[in-house]
C-alpha cells in the first residue's frame, strides 16, 4: 500500500495557479475613476499610479450649455454617494493667459453629478483673471433647465500666489446636494445645501478650459463612496 502512494506522489501532475494579469492604465482608470467621456476626441488622459493627468488643448472645452465638451471620467450612481478628489495645477501668471473667444478668462476642473445635460451639478477649483490677476476660485455650480444657480466659496485675494492643489467635495443626501472645498482634505469650507429631483446621475472628474493655451490638472486622492444598502 505504501508502494502505490509513492507511486501516486511521484506521477502525479503539479497543478500552478495561472499568473494575475498586471492591471494596465485603461484597467486602474476605469477601477478608480470611471469611464473617459472626451466628446470632441482632442484631449489625453494619462494614469501616474493613481493619479489621473488630464490634458486639454488650447480650444474651448466647457460643460456650458452651448458646448458640452468638457473632458470627464464618470460613473453612474443610483442613489446616495458622497465623492472627494484633490485637484491640482499651478495658477499661472495672468500675463500668460488670454481668453478665447467663447469666455472669460478661466480654467477650471473638479467634480460633476450629471443626471442630464439641463441638469447637473459642477463642483470646481478655477484658475481666474480678475482685473489683470490671476486668482485662485471656488465655486459651486448648479444648472436646472439651462439657469445656473452659482454658490461661490472663495477668491484667493489679489497678489497672493495659492498653492497648487485643494481638495473638492460633492455629497447627495436623498433630495439634497452639499458641496465644499478644502486646502488638506479635513478642515472644510461648505458650500450650502440645494435641492434637486434627480434620479441616477454620472459622478466623476472633469476639467474646462476657456484660454488660447492647453490647460494641463491632475486628480488624486479620489473617492467615490456609496452608502451600503
């Protein structure tokens, strides 16, 4: 008996678990951030670990009414979700920036909650030109039926160079929408509260661009979470 288990041992076949296939940058965009939505097809999305650089040419990108054409990475929720992202990108000199013909001079990228192209929510850091400074903006921006409905929460003040990065937040609580920005992520600057009727909406990033040169920003940090059921 002791013979024919050796044997069995020694002919039997050694069976190796098949290699993990290593997760490439299309596979950790979409596991972190969502899908890429890029309708005029001009702008490059690049994953650095899990960081997302997203890069916009020197041509009008917005999510305005007459465009619609901002770069974005989403994914759609049904219900309650609560989304947190750092965002990044230095605040040039204004000497260096010229507005296109379609805006003032601007720049922008943040969160969106999308439930339909007359209704949606933007969530922003802006890159500003005010009275020939540049400034660093916050600002929340709600559109219902093509009516912006805007909750600015701050102006960096004239002459003062801000750092390059701030945090954003977006939060759905049944019928009500809060949102607020924050230098380190735990100290926070609210926004308010709106309400909104909407159904399952597409959350993610997004980035504008209303200059005559590219706009380059980087998102990290990011989390969208959804209250367990």
């Amino acid at each position: 008996m002791l013979r024919v288990l050796l044997a069995a041992l020694v002919v039997a076949p050694v069976v190796l678990a098949a290699p993990v296939p290593k997760e490439d940058d299309a596979a950790r965009m979409v596991r972190i951030f969502g899908t890429r939505d890029d309708p005029d097809k001009d702008c490059t999305f690049e994953m650095a670990g899990d960081r997302l650089r997203v890069k916009i040419p020197a041509k009008h990108h917005s999510l305005s009414q007459r465009f619609q054409n901002a770069p974005r990475v989403w994914r759609e929720v049904a219900g309650d979700f609560t989304a947190v992202v750092r965002v990044t990108f230095p605040v040039r000199p204004a000497a260096d920036l010229e507005a296109d013909e379609f805006s003032v001079p601007y720049a922008t990228a943040g969160l969106v909650a999308w439930a339909s192209d007359e209704g949606y929510c933007q969530v922003l850091r802006e890159e500003r030109v005010l009275n020939g400074e540049s400034r660093e903006a916050f600002e929340r921006l709600l559109w219902v039926r093509k009516t912006p409905k805007a909750a600015v929460g701050g102006i960096s003040p004239a002459g003062q160079k801000p750092p390059d990065a701030a945090f954003l937040r977006l939060a759905r609580d049944g019928k009500t929408l809060k949102s607020a920005h924050s230098r380190d992520g735990k100290g926070w600057t609210e926004h308010g509260a709106v309400e909104v009727g909407w159904g399952a909406v597409k959350v993610g990033v997004m980035a504008e661009n209303g200059y005559k040169a590219p706009f380059e920003v980087t998102f990290d940090e990011y989390t969208l979470t959804v209250p367990k059921k």
